[in-house]
C-alpha cells in the first residue's frame, strides 16, 4: 500500500509576524491568508525489509536506518524524521519497514510557510496510514508542536493551520496556544480580480527565517515599543483587509499592502534589505499600488497588487532583477489525504 497526502502553500496578506510567540500570547494575534496551487506533497509506501527509508526528492537526500521507533535528529530530513519520532511516540504505533517520501513546490526559505506545509503533509500521510484520530485543529496543533517543541525550531502558527485548513481564512492567536480559524465567504468576482491583480514574484534567494522571528521576539521580550508598535498596526492591518475583501473594496488592497510593509520593516532588521527595495520601488513605479515580502523577510517570494492590467507592466520590470515569475490560482481546499 502507497498512503499519500497533500496540503497548499500559502500566501499571507496581513499581519504576519504577530502569530509569533510572546507577542500574540500578550497582545493576540490577527492574520489574513490564502492558500494556493502549489503543495507539498508526502508518500508512505510499505516494504518488506527491516528499514526506515526516508527521501525528499526536491532535495535530492536521501537516508536508510534500520528499523526503530526513533531516528537521528542531525540536522538532516529533520522535518521528516521529527514527525516519524512524534507519530511513533504519541500514538505507540507498531514499527515497520516503510518508505517516506516528500516533494514540494517552492523551495525552503521562500516565504510561503514551505517547512510548515511539508510537516502538515507529513502528518496527514501517516493519519492516512493508521487512521489516526485526528481533526483539522488536531493536525495542525500537532505540526506547531513537532517543529516549535520536538525540533525547536523558531516561527509562528499561520502556516500550519493554512496547510491545513485551506481557503481564504482571518486568523486569531492567543495564549496557550488557543487559535480561531475564521473561513472567509469572498464573491467570486473579488478572488477573481484579487488573482489576476496579485503577482507572485521569487526573488531567487532564500533565506533562514529563523534569525529574523528571533530577534522579532527578542524585540518583544525587551518591550522594544517601536517593534511592538509595529505589530500593533499589523494587526490592524488583517482587519483592515479582512473588510476590504469582504466588502470587494479592491481598490484598497495596494494601500493597504504598503501600510504593511512600511510597518514589517520596523519589527526587526533584515527584513528589508536594499535588492528588496530597490524591487520594491521598481515594482510601485512601473504600476503596483502596494506589495509585500512573503513570510519571515530577507528574500523569498514578493507579492504585488497591480490595478488595471499594469501587472504586465510590473511583471516585465521584476524580470529584470534576475527573479522568477510564479504562476498561480488561489486554492479552497486544504490538506488531502488518500491511498492506493
């Protein structure tokens, strides 16, 4: 038996950064999301031999082990031997020789919630393979605790949820980990528009998030008040375009974009760095209203709202800094799991 998953990347529109730890556990957190067409992708296939053979085949690595109930955490396949430790040890699942296997559409550090995502389909592959008893909230509780907890590794909660969940969905983050998944009702008509005004671009660098959310928290621990601030109006900044896309008031949507990135720039250094800017004026000047950078900051993918077909304008000038135009549509499902 081959047992198989997916779950959407995604692209944040609002409030990034204040889904991370201790800001939204003191002040509650507030982002806006979707989803989209590309995923990643996790198979477990049985087989008749005493190992453990674990692949991910975008990385072109690959590693065997005999068969037990933990493998090595070493800085290698850690996403996915992380979730093998924690399945195995929460739920006491038999061992067997299995085959895991992982792919996925965009490469690590990109913005678009990739570790995340993966973990997500990671899980759903073996809730597929045991029946596990898990909802949507489980799923995704469990994906923030293996990669926050089991792996340490630094970052927030959006991405999680949105892998799993799917759709176009506002967010809230509390303390003790308490989050409220809010699916949005948006007319056609405004996705539509949003889509086709919306362009993914790939700066052709990746970066590692982890040292941007550390000093975001460590602005917060410090009670930096300019960072706080800056979240703050972030915040502000989901709900601001929660009600413009309810409302189909798209016209908004680039100021609302800029307001953002104006204040994500604040929260820790690194996020912007002069290719971004020297992107981003290119980008506003050549038609965009507004834009952002994707996830953590430092590099990875950009989006930009580009009104009354200028995005063909913008597209031709992006292309000019070496980058890559990424096609897309936005997605209403989330985490799909099947066998064969």
């Amino acid at each position: 038996m081959i047992y198989r998953s997916k779950a959407p990347l995604r692209i944040g529109l609002a409030g990034g950064g204040t889904d991370v730890s201790p800001y939204s556990d003191l002040h509650g957190g507030a982002i806006l999301n979707t989803t989209i067409s590309l995923s990643a992708y996790a198979s477990i296939e049985t087989i008749h031999q005493s190992k453990i053979i674990i692949e991910a085949f975008d990385r072109k690595e690959l590693q065997e082990f005999a068969v037990s109930k933990e493998l090595p955490i070493n800085g290698t396949l850690d996403l996915l031997k992380g979730v093998y430790n924690r399945i195995h040890k929460q739920f006491d699942i038999p061992v067997t020789g299995i085959k895991l296997s992982t792919f996925v559409d965009a490469p690590a550090g990109s913005g678009l919630g990739t570790s995340s995502t993966l973990v997500v389909a990671i899980v759903g592959a073996f809730v597929e393979m045991y029946k596990l008893p898990l909802g949507d909230y489980d799923i995704a509780h469990l994906a923030y605790e293996i990669e926050r907890y089991d792996l340490s590794l630094a970052g927030g909660r959006q991405d999680q949820y949105a892998a799993t969940f799917g759709g176009v969905n506002f967010m809230e983050f509390y303390a003790d980990d308490k989050v409220i998944v809010n699916p949005l009702r948006i007319r056609p008509e405004y996705m539509h528009e949003l889509e086709n005004n919306l362009v993914l671009y790939f700066t052709a660098t990746s970066r590692e998030s982890a040292a941007i959310i550390k000093e975001q928290v460590k602005n917060v621990n410090n009670k930096n008040e300019k960072s706080i601030e800056a979240m703050h109006q972030l915040k502000e900044q989901a709900k601001m375009m929660k009600d413009a896309l309810l409302k189909g008031k798209l016209h908004d949507f680039g100021e609302i974009l800029d307001f953002g990135f104006q204040q994500k720039r604040k929260m820790a250094d690194n996020i912007s760095n002069s290719s971004i800017e020297e992107i981003y004026d290119a980008a506003k000047k050549a038609g965009a209203t507004g834009g952002k950078i994707s996830g953590a900051g430092g590099g990875g993918f950009m989006i930009f709202y580009c009104p009354n077909n200028s995005s063909y304008a913008v597209k031709e000038k992006l292309l000019q800094y070496g980058g890559e135009i990424k096609n897309y549509t936005f997605t209403s499902h989330g985490l799909t799991n099947w066998s064969i």
